[in-house]
C-alpha cells in the first residue's frame, strides 16, 4: 500500500486550522489553569481552614474524573443549571479546570520547598505575608518546580485530541474526519502525529530555554 501524500496536500488548509485551534485552545486551557492553580495554591496554604478543606475537596473529586468526563458535564450536562457554553468555550474551560488542580499542587509543593529561612529573613526586614509571597517565596519556588510545570503543559497538548469529542474542529476531528472520508488512515493518522510532535517540541524547547535563563539567574545570584 503506497502513501498517498495528495490526501494530505489538497486538504493543507482545514489541517493548519486544525492545528492553529488546537493550539489557541490549549494555550488559554493552560493558562486558565496556572493562574486558578496557583490560587488555589495560595489559598490553601495561606488561607483559613474554612477555605482549607473545601478546596482540597475540590482538588480530590476533579483528580478523581476523566478529562472527558468533566467535558460531558460542562458541555452537555451544563444547560441543567443553566450553563449554556459552545463548544470551544466548553472545551477551554474543561481543560483550565481539570489542570488547576495538578498545577495547584505543583504550585504547593513548590511553596513548601522554599526554606522556611527565608520566610523569616524576609518577615524579620518587615514584609507583609502576601509581600513575602510575592517577592521571595515565588520566585524561589518558581524555579523549582519549572521542569513540573513543563511537564503538566506537555500531558494537557495531549489531552486536546479529546476536545472533538464536543464538536470542536481541532486536528484530531479534521484529520479523523479526512480518514472516514478518504480511508487513508495511515496518512492522516501519521500527519496527526507530527502535528502533536511539533506542539509538544515547542513546550519542550520553551521550558528548556527558561531553564537555561534561570540557570544563568542562579549563578549570578
């Protein structure tokens, strides 16, 4: 059986859509998460036990759900309460929750690792609690849990192939779509894996090159 390139060449146009909703869907998926992860963390940690113990609650029941099972309850079981979402906006949701809570406790992790030192060095110059957070045990803890983060990015690229589950026109739907229609599975199931390759090599060199700047930042400190 030879590889037929022309399936994929007349149809270049809806796969780079493909890939560019892919993309725009995961980056705002993954950015929705670090800033609710990291608040959640903060909270945690930070906050009274009457914040404590429900969002560890929280933390525990989405840990405990599939990914698409949280897109079903969003997407289809939403209009119960009243929350009618489309699909894209579904899909960026399910995904910024369901990476709250590992970004959250990476972010945790990340908070207790700082030496408690440091805290009291910085509390014994007159920082405020969230002044302390903010300009010594962030920092600190960011470049701790750098290669963690990169990592969780790295899972959730992945977890974007089960957007089109809800209809959303990402590379999976469209090169899947192409496949049921051409029945070049192999072709469309290769281009899929490329387009996942090059995304999960952009997170990659990216989380390298901030580890090489913040390499440099350690040496110079």
């Amino acid at each position: 059986m030879m590889f037929d390139v022309s399936i994929i060449t007349d149809r270049v146009e809806p796969i780079l859509h493909g890939l560019l909703v892919t993309f725009q869907t995961w980056f705002a998926g993954v950015l929705i998460g670090l800033v609710l992860g990291l608040g959640i963390a903060v909270l945690q940690l930070f906050g009274g036990r009457w914040l404590r113990i429900p969002l560890r609650m929280f933390i525990e029941v989405i840990r405990a759900t599939p990914f698409l099972v949280l897109l079903f309850l969003l997407y289809y079981g939403g209009p119960e309460f009243g929350l009618s979402l489309e699909p894209i906006t579904a899909g960026i949701l399910g995904m910024g929750v369901y990476g709250s809570v590992y970004f959250a406790e990476i972010f945790r992790g990340g908070f207790q690792s700082v030496p408690k030192g440091h805290v009291e060095a910085a509390e014994c110059l007159g920082m405020g609690r969230w002044q302390c957070i903010w300009r010594v045990q962030l920092p600190q803890m960011l470049v701790i849990i750098l290669p963690a983060l990169v990592n969780m990015i790295t899972i959730l690229c992945k977890e974007t192939a089960v957007l089109s589950i809800i209809t959303i026109p990402e590379l999976t739907m469209v090169l899947t779509g192409i496949g049921s229609e051409t029945f070049a599975f192999v072709e469309t199931l290769l281009v899929l894996c490329i387009g996942y390759l090059i995304l999960i090599e952009l997170s990659s060199r990216l989380g390298l090159w901030l580890e090489r700047r913040v390499g440099r930042f350690l040496v110079r400190s």
